[in-house]
C-alpha cells in the first residue's frame, strides 16, 4: 500500500514500504478471488467442486483412523488443559505415528500427505484437544518443514526433512516484544563473523508456539541493511536455527487464557552461531519467505475452526433436545432455533470455504494468496462466533468447566474451553485488522499497480505519460461493462434451482463492488490506504461473495453424491449472507464512521477519562 505514499506519517510509510517490499509482486497464476474483486466471476474456476486425490485420500482414511485411536486411548484434552502437559507418551505416540512429518515427501521418510489430507488430518486432531492440534500446526504449518519443502536446497532438505520422520518438533520465532503485526520492528540481529561463514545471531522471541521444546526453528533476524537508490533498506533473513547450537535461552514460559498445554514462550539468544549454509531462501528474503509460508501455512485454521463449528453442532443439536424449559425442549423457542440453524448452516460455509482452498493450495495452477486470507479470516470469525453461541444454548453449563460437570454427573462437554482455546485464532497467523489490510492490498493490486508509477515522484515525466495512457485505455474497457447486465462467467447449470440465483447475484454484487471500489480509489487516491472502514466494507463484501461461491459449488457437488438437503444448508447461509451483503454495501454511503472516529480521537486525548469512575483500577 505504500503507493499511497502522501498524508501519512514517515514511520507508518516505513513499515508500508517494509512490507510492499516483500510482497509477491506478480501473479503467475488465476485468482478466482481476485477476479471477484474486478467485477468478474469465472465459475469454472470452482466449479465442479475439486475432491480429494483418491490414493491420498484412501491413505488419509486409513491414518485418521490410526491417529483418532490413538489420541483417544492416550490423550484427554480436559487434563491438558488442567495440568499444561502433554504427555510424553503422547509426544512420543504421535512421532511413531508420524504425525511430525505429515506433509514431508515420502523421498525424505515423510508421510507425503497433501495440503488436503493434512488439512483433514489437523481437522479431525482439532476437534479433540486444541493444544495438541496446536503443537502439530505450528511445527508443520509455519515451522521448519513448510518452508524447507518451499524454499529449501537440497542439502538443507536431505539433512533436515528426514529428522521430522523421528519425532523432531520444529517452531517459528518472528514475534518479538517490539515487533507484533509490524516486523520492521524487529531487533534481532545476525551479524556476519569476520570470516562471512556463520552469523551471530543475537535477541529476543516472543510468543514462540514449540519454542521451549523445539529441536528445530526457522528464526527471523536483521542481517546487513542493503543500500538501495542511496538509502538503507533493513533486510531479514530466515534461518534454520538447530537447538543444540549453544547459546539458546529459554526465559519465561507464557500461560494463556487457552491452548494450556502448548510449549510456548519467551526466548533469547545470546551469539548463537549459524552456519551461513543455514539461510533458507536468501540473505533479505526472509519476510518474503515468512508470507509465502503463511500462505498455505494458515489454511490449518480454516480446517480447524470447521472442526470446531461440526463439533458444536453436534453439542447444540443434543442440549436443544435433552434440555426442556417452559414446556418445550429449548431447540422449539425460536430463539435457540435460530441460534442452531446459524451453527449449522455456517459451518456448511466453513467446510466449502476450507476444502475448497485446501485443494487450491495442491493445484500448483493458482494462486492462492488471496482464497487463504480470506479463508483464515471469515473460517476463524465465524468459527468463534458459532463456540459463542453454542455457549449460550448450554447457557450455565456452557460456563461451568466439564470437570465440574462430571464431578455432579452432568453431561460434561467442554464448551468453555472449547470458547478459551479457540479465541486465539482471530490473533495468530496475521490478526483479523491485519487480515482485511492484506486482502485489501492484494484485491487493489490491479489498480494500485496501474497508479504506482503515476504517484511515485521518482518516476519521469515521459514514463508517467506512458502509464496515464496505458491506464486510461484500460479503464475505458474495463469501466463501462460493470454497468451492463451480463450472463453468469461459468456455467451455473448444474447448480439446484436456489442456488443458482445466488450465483447470479455474486455476479451482480461483484460488479457493484468492483465500481464502487474505483469510485473509493478515485475519490481519495493515496488517503484510501488510511481508510480502513471503507477498506474493510470492501473485503467483507468479496469475503461474503467468496464464501457463497463456495457454498454453491459445494453444495452441488454433494447433492451429486447423494445428499440432496445439503441445498437447504447452502440455500439458508446464502440467504444470510445476502443480507450482510445488502446491509454493507447500504453501510458505504450511510455510515456514522465520521463521528465514531472523532471520538475515537477525543478518547485517545482522554476527553472521555471522567466516564473510568467507580472501578477498582
Ligand atoms: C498463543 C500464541 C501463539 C503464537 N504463536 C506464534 C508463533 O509460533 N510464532 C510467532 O512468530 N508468533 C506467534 N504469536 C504471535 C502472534 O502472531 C501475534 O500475537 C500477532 O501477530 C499479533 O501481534 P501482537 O499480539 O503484538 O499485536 P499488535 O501488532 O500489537 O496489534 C494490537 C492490535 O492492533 C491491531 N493493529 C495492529 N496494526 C494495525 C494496523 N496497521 N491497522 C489496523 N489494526 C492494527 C491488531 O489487529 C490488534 O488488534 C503467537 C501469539 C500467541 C498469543
């Protein structure tokens, strides 16, 4: 977003450029999103629905019943959370079984499991015990294996991926104290030894998940700033940080509202020396690497929040039955009813949004940068809204701990750990407010990328001339046809009757959003990058229309397989969706947004200060 380089302050415009930096610039292969998001819906990118590789999916059935057995005979979820352990027989049982190398290629002793079966895998664990699914993730999501598989030679490859079959648990150190959603914060250092062979890596990690028990880390640090046009650009570097290189410190572990049982901490580094041969990517490509990885890293948080949404289904449909009050089993009041039907249908949603980007992330033909934002976003939202919920339909026993509830021989489902361990997944992997501004850059990018050279003062006159040309003569094309009625891009035929008449509105609603979002730019031009309400209306809407494509597609591929009231799940979130749709797009031109950021204004100068009375602070 750096384009918008006027009215903003010098630091923020540093951090923008930081991160535009490191950004994919180009886009080899079709986005099904980012055609959304241009007014434009090609379908057959979607649809048919892609299904499972059916060998992988036969060796993934298999699995999930090995690993499914296994954790329920040896792991209750309920003591993790009471004592902070896993126990080491776990550890040990979900390394005989591989679980530490699920995605690692069979070449190198891994299971050779595919984005989707891992995701289906992680799935299944996370319905079950959340720090458990947590340790597996975030050692082969984000951790060592993903981006080695990525990014890595074949030496690092043949020396590391094979430690992964035994059991090594591997973490990913980027958070600092200082350095949270912005990593030009970051203070950790590696300095070249004098002979450039190794460097000494120097600083602090936060918030490592694995890190007190990792054997392998990919750590982030500042190397050398490179001089770019006269000015010094701040570079980090990825490194493959092995446990036993001396000088790792562990200072403090962190203990959360959830995820109890995780490994996860403060950590230092004092002139921990690495080889040079251990940079993975390249001297300053480590953010680039980092978003890379996340790319596929964060679609376990999709599979994860379905998890969650099928599991509180399971819980709201029984308490809605066995529970009577006033008369009638508390399913029959409307009240609760609506809640159930919004569980149900939504988490229809989640399970299109997440297969959907899980078979994406396998087909190396597309570009997924966009569909997994999206997917992290409106899964991990959703998800915690549905918990929520279903904590209010147990209403007092959603509160009450399931020890407690067992000990007074209650059905003893636990919900509010279930709501404890969840939370988290709006922060990590790039929080919700970071989720809508990625997105945002990414949807703007075929425009931004036409008005960078006219903004930037350092391009010449005659290019700018150029460039006004080439964008006039492109929106001049583009432009008019988003007024005009068109036929649905893709074919719709297949689709049961309600369900295609979403898909005409997502091609109506697309183009809308497409005008209204050129209208955005041209009206504030560098300031829209500082308008995060507008913004974010902006990616709700193509995260609402994401989800409804899905949704359909989906829905048409199980009624091919037998479950025709999958329409009525898919029919009733699509409905609800609409209306959200209707209600922000109303929201772009009536909105308080004005008066709510004034006062947010006049609360930061503590003009407000007089309403903290009566607490204890
Ligand atoms: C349990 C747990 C596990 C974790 N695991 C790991 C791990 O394995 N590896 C790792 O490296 N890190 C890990 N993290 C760190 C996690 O990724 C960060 O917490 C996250 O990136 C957010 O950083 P922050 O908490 O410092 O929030 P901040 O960046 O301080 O943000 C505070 C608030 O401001 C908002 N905000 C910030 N910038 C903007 C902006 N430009 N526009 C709008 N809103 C903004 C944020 O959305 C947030 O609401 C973990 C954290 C926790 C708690």
């Amino acid at each position: 977003m750096s384009m918008f380089d006027k009215n903003i302050s010098q630091e923020k415009l540093k951090s923008l450029e930081f991160a535009e930096a490191a950004r994919e610039q180009e886009w080899k292969a079709p986005s099904f999103a980012l055609k959304l998001f241009q007014g434009s819906l090609d379908f057959s990118l979607i649809n048919p629905f892609p299904k499972e590789d059916p060998e992988q999916k036969k060796a993934c059935d298999e699995y999930m019943v090995k690993i499914e057995k296994f954790i329920r005979e040896n792991l209750d979820p309920d003591e993790v959370d009471r004592t902070g352990e896993i126990p080491q027989k776990v550890y040990k049982g979900l390394a005989d079984l591989g679980a530490f190398a699920l995605k690692v290629p069979k070449e190198y002793d891994g299971m050779g499991f595919s984005q989707y079966s891992y995701n289906r895998i992680m799935h299944l664990i996370s319905s079950y015990c959340g720090s458990t699914a947590v340790l597996l993730s975030a050692h082969q999501s984000i951790g060592v294996p993903q981006p080695l598989k990525l990014f890595g030679t074949p030496e690092q490859k043949k020396k590391y991926l094979p430690r992964f079959a035994k059991g090594a648990i591997s973490a990913f150190a980027l958070t600092e104290p200082e350095a949270g959603s912005d990593p030009r914060n970051m203070s950790t250092t590696a300095t070249p030894t004098p002979d450039g062979r190794s460097f000494l890596l120097n600083g602090e990690k936060l918030w490592c998940t694995n890190g007190l028990i990792a054997d392998l880390m990919v750590v982030m640090a500042v190397t050398p700033p490179k001089i770019i046009n006269g000015k010094e650009i701040k570079q980090i570097t990825a490194f493959i940080v092995e446990r036993e290189f001396p000088g790792i410190e562990n200072i403090h572990r962190c203990t959360f509202m959830g995820l109890h049982g995780i490994q996860n901490g403060l950590m230092r580094f004092n002139n921990v020396k690495v080889p040079r041969e251990n940079i993975i990517l390249g001297e300053g490509e480590g953010l680039k690497l980092a978003l890379v990885t996340l790319n596929t890293g964060r679609l376990t948080l999709p599979a994860a929040s379905t998890a969650a949404g099928k599991w509180c289904l399971n819980v709201a449909r029984q308490w809605s039955t066995k529970r009577h009050q006033w008369g009638s089993a508390i399913g029959e009041h409307e009240a609760v009813a609506l809640r159930l039907s919004y569980i149900a249908s939504h988490t229809f949603a989640m399970d299109a949004v997440t297969w959907l980007t899980s078979a994406m992330a396998d087909d190396k033909h597309r570009d997924i940068r966009l569909e997994a934002a999206i997917a992290k976003y409106f899964c991990t939202e959703t998800a915690y809204k549905i918990v929520d919920e279903t904590l209010q339909i147990r209403a007092g026993q959603g509160y009450e701990t399931s020890q407690s509830l067992a000990q007074r021989g209650m059905d003893f489902w636990p919900v509010e750990r279930a709501l404890r361990d969840f939370r988290i997944n709006r922060i990590i992997e790039g929080t919700t407010d970071i989720m809508h501004l990625f997105i945002a850059r990414e949807a703007l990018d075929p425009h931004l990328s036409k008005i960078k050279p006219l903004l930037s003062s350092k391009v010449p006159v005659n290019v700018k001339i150029g460039a006004a040309l080439k964008m006039a003569g492109f929106y001049a094309a583009w432009y008019p046809p988003l007024w005009l009625p068109s036929a649905v891009g893709g074919d719709i035929s297949g689709l049961p009757k309600p369900l295609s008449g979403h898909m005409v509105l997502v091609q109506q609603a697309a183009k809308k959003l497409a005008r209204e979002t050129f209208h955005e730019i041209a009206k504030y031009q560098q300031k829209l990058e500082s308008k995060q309400s507008i913004l974010n209306r902006i990616v709700d809407i193509g995260t609402e229309l994401f989800a409804v494509s899905a949704v359909c597609s989906y829905a048409a591929m199980l009624v091919r397989d037998g479950q025709p009231n999958a329409v009525d799940l898919a029919d009733s979130f699509c409905n609800d969706a609409r209306k959200r749709i209707n209600a922000l797009f109303n929201e772009s031109t009536n909105n308080s947004d004005p008066q709510q950021l004034k006062m947010a204004k006049k609360i930061l100068a503590k003009e407000y200060e007089w309403m903290e009375n009566q607490i204890i602070k």
